[in-house]
C-alpha cells in the first residue's frame, strides 16, 4: 500500500477511544479509510464484530487492504507515520529523536493507555467487583504519576519532541482525555499541556475532535 492509496483501510473503532488517535493519523496523511464504529468495552456487539479480524475483540483494529490485520495503537501509528516520511508525523530512523519518539510511544501504550484495561472490570486483576470504585481511583493515581514521570523528562518545544507535529502528540492527546481527565492532566503534565493543547486546536483536526469527543 502506498502513502496515497485510493483503497480505503477499515478502522474498528469508537467515539472517545484510542482509536480516535488512529482517525486523527489517517486524516493527516490524507488516507482513506471506512470506520466500523463500536464501543468494544460496552457493547458485546461491538466485540463480536471485531473479532472476526481481532482475537482480543479490542479497538482499534486496523484492516489493510490486502487484509492484513494490525492491533495495538501505538504500533499502527508508528506504523501509519512511516507510510509517507514527508508528511513528518515521525522522526526518520536516523533522526536522533527517533529514540525518544519510539520510548515515549511505547511508555504511553504500557504505563498509561493499558491501565485502562483495568476499570471496565476491575475482576481481571482479581479485585472483587465491590472494589471497584477505589482500584479505579488507584489507576488514576498512577496514570497522574506516569503523566508527571513524562513530563519531567521532556523538553517540548511547539510539540512534545520539538517543533514538528508527530503522531505521539495525538497519541497523548486523545489519551490525556481519558481518567484522571485533562484537568489532571493540566495539573501534573503542565510542560506537556501547552503542547496538547496546540493539537487540540490544530485546523485539520478541530472538526475530529468535536465531532469523536462530544463532551468538548
């Protein structure tokens, strides 16, 4: 598949997910996709329909369209970015922020986005359900820490890693949305904040996010 591929991808996916951060790739890069909405983690419908490409029966899910199948966000946006190394959405593998870049999309999957995982049922790490309300508040505790962790280690210019726009900026600002919420956010990430709220502003983007996070 090329950068400019006249064939649509198919996005599995929902309003105020992850997936959003996908949606914001796609639009960036001018690709074409056709999103199959659902809400894996409320709907048993929305699971059922993806697992026909995705075991795990998560979003997103992203079809080529030769019907490869990828998973895992982050891996679809590095991925995504490198189609068309012009539009700057990742630094080059010889860039020396390639590092950090690959680090903090990573850190951003596993220390903070996965932790998620854990609200909906808080019985998949053995806590009874009864338990729900304070693990809850302990994942946002930690996701308040691991924001501040970040933030402390980044110098960010216009952006997160400098003065070009990457998918990492999106990554974290779809991610930031989620509990503990943006306030929060705002509050432990305050070197970060400014250059989230750049791409929340960003022309090409503002009608996605109004229109895949309603609450705004």
């Amino acid at each position: 598949m090329t950068s400019r591929s006249h064939v649509p991808l198919t996005l599995y996916g929902a309003a105020a997910s992850g997936s959003v951060a996908v949606e914001a790739a796609l639009t960036l890069l001018g690709l074409p996709y056709d999103l199959v909405e659902g809400a894996t983690w409320a709907e048993e419908a929305a699971r059922d329909r993806v697992a026909t490409s995705n075991p795990m029966r998560q979003i997103p899910t992203l079809v080529l369209p030769d019907g490869e199948v990828m998973t895992e966000s982050a891996a679809i946006l590095i991925y995504l970015a490198d189609l068309d190394p012009a539009a700057g959405l990742a630094p080059s593998p010889t860039d020396p922020k390639r590092r950090q870049f690959l680090r903090w999309m990573l850190y951003v999957s596993s220390a903070i986005y996965a932790l998620h995982w854990i609200k909906p049922d808080v019985t998949r790490i053995g806590a009874p359900p009864s338990s729900r309300d304070s693990v809850v508040d302990a994942v946002h505790e930690r996701i308040a820490f691991c924001w501040a962790t970040m933030d402390a280690q980044l110098s960010p210019g216009r952006y997160l890693l400098g003065d070009e726009l990457t998918v990492l900026d999106l990554y974290v600002a779809v991610v930031s949305r989620f509990g503990p919420w943006r306030e929060r956010f705002v509050e432990v990430a305050p070197r970060m904040a400014a250059a989230v709220h750049r791409v929340d502003n960003e022309p090409r983007l503002v009608r996605l996010w109004k229109d895949r996070f309603s609450e705004d």
